[in-house]
C-alpha cells in the first residue's frame, strides 16, 4: 500500500530544513558576493600594479588571469565547505584531472614557464640580435609559448621558450657594440708595413667605426706559405654585417689601387 507525504508533513520538513540550514545558506551567499567583490578589486589592483612595473604586454594577462582563476576556485570551494558539501570526492576528481592534464601539456607548460622566465629575467628583449639553437638573427617577438626570430637571410624561426630558457644563448647585441676581426692572408713578397698603412687608411676613412676602443692592426700568425694580419674593429651590433661587408670591400679597392702604382 501506498504512503503519501501529507502537506503538514512537508511543509514541517522544509520549515526544519530552512531553520537547520537557512543560516549556513545565506551566510554561504554572503559570503560568495564578497568575495567575487573582493576578486574584482584585487582584479582592478593587480592590472594597475603590472602597468606601473611594466611589465611584458605578453606576460601581464597571463599573470592577472592566473591569480584571479585562482582566487575564483578558491572562493568556490571556501562556499562549498560552508554549505557542507563533502570535498573528499570532488578533491580526489581535480586531483586525477590535473595529473593527466600535466602529463598531456607536460611539454606545453614547459614552454610557458620557460616564457615566463624569459619576460621576467629578460636575458633578450624584441630588436636584440641573438645566436640560439644554431640560428643567428634578430628578435622579432618574444610570445608566452615561443620566440620569433628573423634570420640575416630572411628566414623566419620559431624556437619553442623550453629551449631558450634552458641552454646556451649568445646576445650579441646586449653590450650595444661588437668587436670586427679580420683576417687577411698575404705572401712573405708582401710589404707589410705597407699594408697595414693601406688598412689603416681605409679604417680612418670609415664613418661607421667606432673610435672607442682603437682599432687594432697586426700580424696574427706566421705560416709556411705566408703571414696573416688581423683587424679588430668595434662596430654597433646591430650594424655588424653591414659594416663588415663595406670595411672588407673598401680595404680590397685600396689594395687594389696600391698594387697598380
């Protein structure tokens, strides 16, 4: 036979349940709308903090969305265990989530932390020529994930930040100017005084070698078949190639001349 729960009888039981559990709900709302508040402040707070530290425009949304995800499962389960709900189950399922979601992304997450490391220590910035992962070029983005860099041919690179962050780079741009050496091989019939005044003079002439250090002219080594002079010119960093084409050229026109007098 068949029993049926009388109004009397319901409204009893949900009259017991609002005066049994009506406080911890209301304080569990309460609770809930002062800390989305209080999330929405520290939001508004932490982006005027990272603009005043200028911090990467690359870096800055990445931390702010971090803290404030953070702050928001927090919230939500402080609410939870108000209302008293077992978290054991619910612990346990983020738990096995995070760990295949680590696995998954293991080499992703990589990337961002090396991303990370990269907009903070700033071992190189957009516009830095570096050598990295056997490519030379210049700095064209530094993105969360990876770094864009253009080659001297033209090509465009994509190295993963997990790379970057933890081997060798080579910033050759960092100090503001670099050092040109060049090496030219002449027979033992060759005046060398002679050509290091040639070499001096076609220094002297160019406008786009620093003064400071001097340049450096000599003889490098001795070999069977010949003597080697070096070079060593300070040049801008940026401008290395470009210089270092002009100097080779304008060095070979004058030796050159002096050969025909």
């Amino acid at each position: 036979m068949k029993t049926y729960i009388q109004p009397e009888e319901l409204y009893e039981k949900g009259v017991d349940w609002i005066i049994t559990n009506g406080p911890r709900v209301i304080f569990a709302v309460i609770f809930l709308l002062i800390g989305l508040w209080l999330i929405k402040t520290i939001k508004r707070w932490l982006s005027n903090s990272l603009k005043r530290r200028n911090i990467n425009s690359s870096l800055a949304p990445f931390i702010q969305s971090l803290v404030i995800i953070t702050l928001k499962i927090l919230l939500i389960l402080f609410t939870m265990q108000i209302l008293g709900i077992k978290m054991t189950l619910f612990a346990a399922g983020i738990a096995s989530l995070g760990v295949a979601i680590g696995l998954a992304l293991s080499g992703t997450l990589q990337n961002f932390a090396g991303g990370v490391l990269i907009l903070m220590l700033k071992p190189f910035k957009k516009g830095d020529n570096i050598v990295a992962q056997g490519q030379d070029g210049i700095v064209e983005s530094i993105q969360i994930f990876f770094t864009v860099i253009t080659t001297f041919d033209n090509k465009t690179v994509i190295i993963p930040n997990s790379k970057l962050s933890n081997e060798i780079i080579v910033n050759m741009s960092q100090q503001g100017k670099r050092r040109l050496d060049l090496q030219m091989k002449f027979p033992y019939t060759s005046d060398a005084n002679k050509i290091r005044e040639v070499i001096t003079n076609s220094v002297e002439e160019s406008q786009d070698i620093l003064p400071d250090p001097k340049p450096k002219i000599g003889v490098a080594s001795l070999d069977i078949d010949g003597y080697v002079i070096i070079t060593e010119l300070w040049v801008e960093a940026l401008s290395y190639y470009e210089v270092k084409n002009a100097v080779q050229q304008r060095i070979l026109d004058k030796l050159k001349e002096t050969a025909m007098k």
